[in-house]
C-alpha cells in the first residue's frame, strides 16, 4: 500500500498537520504503528487507541480509529476496562516516558502483572516535552533538563526489564532510526496473545537535544545508530563491551493465561455455565 493510501485509510486527514515540533520523532513512531496495524492485518473497525496526556498522547486524535485520550497516566486504567468490557476488541495504548513510567507506573506494573492483551507503545524521548522539558524517570542519569540545570541525580529506569518482571509476556525496544525493525516488533506485539509491550526509543531536539548538545533531530538519530545493539549481536558481548549501549530487538516473548479469557472462565463458573 502507498503512503498516500496509508493515509488516508488510516489517518484523519482533516487533522493534519499535526502540532508536534519539528524534527520530532513521535511522527516516526505513529506512522510505523499506522503500517503495523496494516501489516498485522488488524481489522480497523475493531481497533481503539488509547493515549493519556503527553505529545506521544497527541498520536490517536490523528489516526482514524475509535480512539480515547485520558487523564494523566491512566490510559492503561481505561484500556483495560476496553478490553475487559469487549475482550473481542484489539486495544493500543500510545503512551510517552513521563504518563507510562510516572504518574502511570503503576497501571504499567499491574496491566503486565495480568497479562492482559493489550499492545503498549511508548514513545520514549527521555523527557516531559509537552509540559516545558522537566526530566522524567528515563532521562538518563547526569542529563540536563528544565527542572534539573546541573544534571539529574536520579536514576533512569530500564522500563523493559520492569514490565518482564513484572509478567509481560512480550517485550520490546526499537528505535525511530531503525523504523524498518520497530513496524515488524509492533506488528508481532499486534499479533501476541498477552501484554505486549514495545518501547521507542526517539528523539526531542526541542528540549532534550538542545538542553544536552544534541544540536539537531539527524544528530539525534545518529546517536540511536551508533549506540543501539541488536540483540543477536548483544548476546555475544560482554557487560563492559555492552557499557553505554542499549539492546534493540525481541528481547522477551512467552506464553502465559490471557486476564481476560481467565476473567471470563470466573464468570461463568460464578453463573454456573461452566461446562
């Protein structure tokens, strides 16, 4: 399918162009979902995208689907009351690194806990870039911020290695560089049975860049080349060789009861029609 009939199937053209900055890599991130759900094969009519608050929540109001935009870090919340009330649907979750990992953390922790079928993908700039460029929990350690000028003392969370402890059956990082791998790892999160979860590494030149000398989106994207590892390649290296780096790739998949297809099974027994 051409871009142009990518579009309009799938975007709402009436809302364009969007608001985001330029050089920002949210509108990677959105049109790789946009070629995933076609490439899944996922049907549009039973489709809703869930966002909270954020420019990576910005993403739904261009996408024509049923969408929902929530309260801060709640999307999660209200995507599982989705797919508990219409387990039939398939539910996204577009959501950023300060509504996912803060305020929203956890309904992160406990959405994989349960292992409820939903595809979250979250846009992770390093930064809260539509409220002024504070520092978020995945700023990376020493980094510079609006609401950290001499670097941030906090550290960053590694929000793959949450959600696989946490009970997410598939968990995966990609980047907006590698856009070709991030449409394939949603694609196959689409089609898992499960709590699917994919991270983006991306870029704000606006805030984050410019704040820590990343002068501009391609110096940005640059850096996701040279630092990102795949995870064949990552397996053959050592922990000193891995300093610095971030893996990318399939980095977690198994086959676990689905919350909703066990809540069902409660209900029927509660009713007596279980077989």
């Amino acid at each position: 399918m051409s871009i142009e009939e990518l579009l309009e199937r799938y975007t709402r053209r009436d809302k364009l162009p969007h608001i985001w900055c330029p050089g920002c890599g949210n509108g990677i991130i959105m049109g790789a979902v946009i070629r995933a759900l076609d490439q899944a094969g996922v049907d549009q009519k039973k489709t809703v995208i869930v966002s909270g608050i954020g420019c990576s929540s910005r993403a739904p109001g261009y996408m024509k689907f049923d969408t929902l935009h929530t309260t801060h870090g709640r999307a999660l919340a209200y995507a599982t009351g989705v797919k508990l009330a219409r387990p039939e649907l398939k539910v996204v979750v577009l959501t950023g690194d300060g509504d996912c990992a803060a305020i929203g953390g956890n309904h992160l922790i406990h959405a994989a806990r349960r292992n409820i079928d939903l595809t979250v993908v979250v846009f992770n700039n390093d930064i809260y870039g539509m409220t002024g460029g504070q520092y978020s929990p995945l700023t990376p350690q020493g980094s510079y911020a609006t609401t950290a000028p001499y670097g941030t003392v906090d550290r960053n969370f590694d929000l793959c290695e949450l959600v696989k402890a946490a009970g997410g059956t598939y968990v995966a990082r990609g980047t907006t560089y590698h856009t070709r791998m991030l449409i394939d790892l949603i694609s196959a999160g689409l089609g898992h049975k499960g709590f699917s979860f994919i991270e983006v590494v991306s870029q704000c030149p606006m805030y984050y860049g410019r704040k820590n000398k990343l002068a501009s989106a391609v110096a940005m994207l640059e850096w996701q080349k040279e630092h990102a590892v795949p995870v064949k390649a990552a397996a053959k290296l050592t922990p000193e060789q891995l300093k610095g780096k971030f893996v990318i790739g399939e980095l977690h998949r198994e086959e676990a009861p689905e919350y909703t297809e066990v809540y069902a099974e409660v209900v029927a027994r509660a009713r007596g029609e279980e077989k």
